[in-house]
C-alpha cells in the first residue's frame, strides 16, 4: 500500500514538474519576428548543410591559431550580422581608395577595406593619405538566396538610365567584373565582358559565394582557395579555412528564409502600403519579382517582396561619401531591400540605424535623408498630412 501511494505522489509530482516547466518556459517567438531560420523545402541533405552553416556562421569564433587575421575587422560572421539581422556602428565597415570608375588605386596598400584590428604584434591598418573613405553598415542576410534567384532580364526591365517614362527616377545596374571563381548564371546578361552586380551598397558584388569568400578575407583576414591573398603581407598564402566550410556559409546564406511582414490585414498597414506607391517610393523599392529555376528546389518560381530593384540611384550630394565600387558613381547606391526593415532594432541594440553607414536613427529620418532620384518622393511624403505619414510609417515597420 506504501509503495503503491507513492508511486502516486511520485507521478503527481512528475505532472507538476512538468505543467510548472510549460507554465514557466518562455514561449517560442513568432516566425514573422525573427529573421534566422531556413526557407521551408529544404531536402533532408539540404537541412544538414544549412545546419552546418547556420554553426559556421554563427557560432565559429576564429582567433590567431585558427587564422585570424593579422589584422582584421571581425573575429566572426555571426559578429557583424547578429541574428541575421542589420549590423551596429561597433561593427561598422570602412571601405577606402576608388573615386570613379577607374578602379582602387590604393589596393597596393590595404584596399578596398580597412582592418582597423589586429592581434597582438601587428598593428591595424589606417586610412591612407589622400584615400576617400565610406562608412558601411553591414546590411541583414536573410531572404539573399532569392537575390540570386531573379534574372538579369528583370532588373534591366526596370533600369531607365534616360528617363524615358519622365518620373525623375533613372536607375542602373552596375556592371561588374567577376573573380575568376565566380560562374555566371546560365541566363546572365553581360556587357563587354562585365556580369549585373546585386549584393553591397554599390551592388559590386555578384553571388553569395563572392560575397562570403570576401567577407571571409577582408573582414576576418582569412584566406581560402577562393580569395588566397592574405590581406597583411597581400601575397598569397595557403587556405586558413577549408572549401566545404565556405561553401555551407554560402548554402547558409541562400536558403535563409525571406523575411515575412506582420500586421498585414491591419487597416493602417494597408493605407500605408497604398500611400507608398502613391507618392512613388516603389518606383525604386519595387515590391516583387519572381524567381527562375534554381538547383535549390525551394528558391525556384517563388514569389518574392523584397522592395528594390537591384539598381544604382542617384541620391544626392548629401549621400555622397566621395567613394565609390565598380562602374557606380559616387553619389549611386544600390536600392537597399526594404524586406526586414521593422525587425533592425532587434539586431541594433533596440535602436534603428538606417542608410548605408548608420546615420538615421528613425525611418522617417532615414526618408527625409533622401535626395537626388528620390527628392520627389521625398517632398510627396513631407506633403502627406500626419495621419498619413502615421500610416506609411507603420506599413514601413511592417516589413
């Protein structure tokens, strides 16, 4: 009988454990607040690759014994894209040496990127005399995949360099040389011999697989069979990471899932989105686009609304940082995706920091620093009456 109530007590106990932990345990944040985690359709081979990534990516601290440096910006991926999300000013990049479409000219000394850290017994870089310098926040990394994923058809299909239509908006895409390790998508548009750039503020950068081999080297001083030139003695040196690593970051990176927007049926959310194509903000934040085939069964045909168009803007002499990449002007940014907006203060220390290093501390100050292209826009918003602007503002957050 003793045995046999507490068997009882033991299994009610169990219970209460159990209710006490589910009443106590934090619930599990909503899909459409976070921005890590995988694009759904991933094969069972593909979860595992992206698991390793997601492990490279975030968790992977390099330190000297394992090829940091000698100098560097950062000791890892996850450093200056916390949670996926928009980087912080702490983490902001520093790129010097090229004033027009001629090329760096400083890439003989350290160019195109500043390693303002170093380990013990080296001495971090500076900027050299003479060199014009920009400020670069790192940007979020979800959604990136689908980036690859348009084709080049569609961005030149919203390219108007003349101003054809007469809406004051002119964009272009910046044409590119690629590193020889780089293959061209198989319906690539090519100009004398240059591929369309999509990724970085000056959309100087072609795919993900460039795009993390340079993060690797320049912000992390790491060398692979990708990029081997070592960014201190700027000879080439043995690889500090291995190829299959690499490429799981670059898988990581193409199947994060696209960002989703909250409130959507909410009535101030809806107003919003009509006033942002009223005043013609999408005339460079375009909202969609669909994807082509893609080796990656869950990046193909889908319907995307990443808001941009891929292009370079002119936006103003208030922007203009003097430094430039590829074939953009000084003054051109590449249209940044508007996808995730909403969700940047969760990787900024609660606060925002917008534009392409940082300096707005609010949407509606990133919108009023708008100029060139995007003055239009601009004065339309500033016109709108404050329950308007409440609406636009809040469609805005959505993202």
């Amino acid at each position: 009988m003793r045995k046999k109530y507490l068997s009882i007590l033991m299994l009610l106990f169990a219970v209460f454990a159990f209710s006490s932990c589910e009443k106590f345990s934090p619930e599990a944040p909503a899909e459409d607040e976070i921005l890590d985690g995988p694009v759904e359709g991933l094969t069972y081979g593909q979860t595992a690759q992206f698991l390793r990534g997601d492990i490279a990516f975030n968790s992977r601290i390099f330190t000297a014994a394992t090829g940091l440096g000698s100098i560097f910006v950062a000791s890892s991926c996850g450093a200056c894209h916390a949670g996926d999300g928009k980087g912080h000013p702490f983490t902001t990049l520093t790129r010097f040496g090229q004033t027009d479409s001629t090329g760096n000219q400083f890439l003989h000394i350290g160019g195109p990127q500043l390693q303002n850290r170093a380990i013990p017994g080296y001495v971090p870089e500076q900027i050299p005399l003479g060199a014009t310098f920009s400020r670069i926040t790192a940007p979020g990394v979800t959604g990136l995949g689908f980036f690859e994923m348009v084709s080049d058809a569609d961005i030149l299909a919203l390219s108007d360099p003349n101003d054809a239509n007469g809406d004051g908006i002119s964009g272009v895409p910046n044409w590119i040389n690629i590193p020889s390790y780089v293959v061209p998508a198989t319906n690539a548009i090519q100009q004398n011999g240059k591929y369309i750039g999509r990724f970085g503020k000056k959309a100087a950068v072609y795919n993900l697989l460039q795009q993390t081999a340079n993060a690797y080297n320049q912000d992390m001083g790491i060398t692979s069979v990708f990029e081997p030139k070592d960014v201190f003695s700027l000879q080439d040196i043995d690889p500090e990471i291995s190829t299959q690593e690499v490429l799981d970051v670059v898988f990581y990176a193409q199947t994060l899932k696209a960002p989703i927007q909250r409130n959507q049926s909410d009535a101030d959310v809806i107003f919003g989105k009509q006033l942002f194509g009223n005043i013609d903000c999408g005339g460079c934040h375009s909202p969609v686009f669909t994807t082509g085939l893609s080796s990656i069964g869950a990046l193909t045909n889908k319907t995307i609304y990443p808001y941009t168009d891929f292009l370079l803007h002119d936006m103003g002499a208030g922007l203009d940082d003097g430094y430039t990449e590829g074939n953009a002007k000084t003054y051109e940014w590449r249209t940044p995706a508007l996808w995730g907006l909403g969700l940047s203060p969760k990787s900024q220390g609660g606060q925002f920091f917008l534009m392409h290093d940082g300096r707005a501390s609010s949407i509606e100050e990133a919108i009023l620093m708008h100029g060139g292209e995007a003055t239009g826009s601009k004065q339309k918003y500033q016109a709108l009456s404050s329950t308007e602007k409440v609406a636009l503002l809040k469609f805005l957050n959505s993202l």
